[in-house]
C-alpha cells in the first residue's frame, strides 16, 4: 500500500492542494465553490468539485469527504487515491465520478465538525417551510449537554443528570435526545439550523450542475467516529424495504447497515444529507450510504464535542498558544481523525473496496 502519509493531510491547506493536484493530473473537470469566510490563517475556503469522465454521462459515483468538516481529513485522503488509482482508467463510457472535497470547508479548516452557522449538515437538509422537527428529550438535558464551565464539580453534576435520564428513559433515548437533531437551540450541540446553511445551498447548486442528466447515482459521503476502531460500516437512511434500500444493499451487500432497522452503530437522525439527495435526484435511481469509519466510542467522542462547543461558546478558540484550547482542538481531531498509519490504512482498504462496489453496481453488477 502507499505511503498513507502521502494522500492524508494534517491541514486544510495541504488536503486542498493534494486533491486540486490529482484531479489535474487525471485531467477531471475541477470547479470551485468559494466560501465567504477565511481559515485560521486567513487563508481562502471553498469546497471544490471534480467530475471525471464524459460530460452525459448518466451512471455516476458520487464521493463526499467533510459533510461534517473535521472528518474531512479521513474522507480526502480515499478521494484522492481514487483520483490517482486505477478505477477511473477502466470505468465504462457511460460512467463518471463526481468528488465533492470539503463539503463543509469551513468546519475542516477550523478543526470543528459543524458549520461557521454552528450547525451539523447532517442535519439540516429538512424542509425549513414546514414544522421542525421536534426533540423533547434534548429539551430536558440541554443545560448539561451544553455546560456554561469545564469545572469538575459541574461536569459531574451535567453527568449525573444525563446518567439518571439514561437510567429511566434507555441508552437508546438518550442517545436520540443528544444526537438525533435539534433546532431549537443555535448555540447547541446537533443544532439542524433555521434555514439551509452555506454548506447545503452550495451542495444543492454542485447536485443541480452535474447531475441533472443522471439516471443512476451511487453516493458515499464519508463520516468517521461511530463504530469499532478501523471498521467502515456502510450506514443507509434510505426506507427499509423500499427500493433505495435493496438497491444499496445489492451493491454494498450484507456488510450494510440501517439505523431504522436497528442495526446500525448510529441511531435514525433528522435532516440527513441521504433525505436532500433523496428529493434532489427523485429523476434518478439513487443509492446512498455514509461509509462511517469507527475510532474510540461514544464516551470519548461526546466529551470531545462538549468540549468543543464550549471552546466555541465560552472559551477563545482563536487563542491557539492557549494550552486549553489547544488541548480541546487536539482531542477533537485526534477523536474524529486518529493519527496512526493503522488506522488510515484500514480506512484506505476498506473505501478502495466501497468505491469499486459502487461502480460495478453501476454497472448492473452487485456486491461481491
């Protein structure tokens, strides 16, 4: 296997120019979609787009890395060995991929999993004209899921209260009241938004540009921190038993989850990337899963994110010498993006494996 160290990044910057480079040098269709707003460094952002293969073509691969920005650095690193590797050389004609890098740029360069609105686009993609959806539970624990102090003796009380909820409702409510999707609540944790963010509108405008031809669509959008360490759990959103679902299964086999089905290490969410797609291609037959790459459970992955958003909230997170806020940054990171070679060589085997399944499912074939 190559050199990992070579197609994964440390920065924002880095990831950006590694793609920017394999898409030229393949020669794909690159457009840019800047973002208003600056890097840590000032730098500028955008989300970039490269479709390789023929402008009709109506079989199409759709690959997005930093839905949730930080796990871009796990999602760029497949994007670009698939741009550098052997798969677009032997795709057929009638078939094209189309990468989306940094679908959250903003939340990539800034080390955060949400959006500069505070929002988690994998949770905003609902329709804003009618009634939100509604999270009784994160009503109750708002307070302790967002604490004001990282003081032990108040974290301990925030933990208490969550524990004696867990102890009368079940894990599995506690986990919908935390990470399910609110909207309710800007400043908080899984916040959907009051409207499209940057991040979906731009999404929608790349979905409008490509694939308006398209009548077969096959999407990984590439996510990282639920699941065993290493493991790549292909998650589907779509209707269990419907034809979305049997067709994602047929491509991507049995190794397929379905949180609504509860067999899944992630629980049924609101506002999905899968729910826009789903409306944005209704002209296409669409497969979508988010290939979800396991690293160090829930505890430390919740209190990563507490951290965080108190960093944001109540902290400097512009204070990079500060020893806190380092500390916060890291342990994020670290959390979402692990940085051993073991770790990105198995995210490496097993997105080598989902890519070519998705395209001989294309192709008509199923998974083998």
């Amino acid at each position: 296997m190559d050199d990992v160290n070579d197609l994964f990044s440390r920065e924002y910057d880095e990831a950006r120019a590694r793609f920017l480079a394999a898409a030229g040098h393949l020669g794909a269709k690159v457009r840019h979609w800047p973002h208003p707003l600056t890097g840590p460094r000032g730098q500028s952002l955008a989300t970039d787009s490269a479709w390789v293969g023929a402008d009709d073509a109506t079989r199409v691969l759709v690959v997005l890395s930093a839905t949730h920005g930080v796990e871009g650095f796990a999602g760029s690193g497949p994007q670009i060995d698939l741009l550098r590797g052997p798969l677009p050389a032997s795709m057929p004609r009638d078939t094209a991929l189309l990468l989306v890098h940094a679908v959250n740029p903003h939340g990539f360069a800034w080390g955060r999993r949400v959006t500069e609105e505070n929002v988690d686009l994998n949770r905003n993609w609902v329709d804003f004209s009618q009634r939100l959806p509604a999270n009784p539970g994160y009503e109750l624990l708002r307070e302790h899921y967002n604490p004001t102090s990282l003081e032990s003796a108040a974290l301990a009380r925030h933990e208490a209260a969550i524990e004696a909820y867990r102890v009368q409702h079940g894990v599995h409510a506690e986990r919908v009241a935390r990470s399910t999707g609110q909207y309710t609540d800007p400043r908080g944790i899984f916040h959907g938004g009051t409207a499209p963010a940057w991040a979906r509108r731009t999404s929608e405008a790349i979905l409008a540009q490509h694939l308006g031809r398209a009548k077969t669509v096959a999407v990984v959008d590439m996510h990282t921190g639920l699941g065993p360490y290493g493991y790549g759990e292909p998650i589907c959103n779509h209707e269990p038993g419907g034809e979305r679902a049997e067709r994602a299964r047929r491509w991507w086999g049995p190794s397929m989850t379905e949180p609504l089905r509860g067999t899944s290490s992630s629980q049924e969410k609101t506002g999905l990337s899968e729910f826009g797609y789903e409306r944005a291609l209704a002209h296409a037959d669409i497969a979508f899963v988010a290939l979800e790459f396991g690293t160090f459970g829930p505890p430390h992955g919740e209190t990563a994110l507490r951290d965080d958003a108190w960093l944001w909230q109540h902290g400097d997170p512009h204070a990079r010498a500060d020893p806190v806020t380092e500390r916060i940054r890291r342990a994020l990171q670290d959390y979402f993006y692990p940085p051993r070679d073991d770790w990105k060589e198995a995210v490496l085997w097993r997105s080598r494996q989902v890519f070519r399944q998705a395209l001989e499912g294309l192709a008509g074939g199923a998974a083998h």
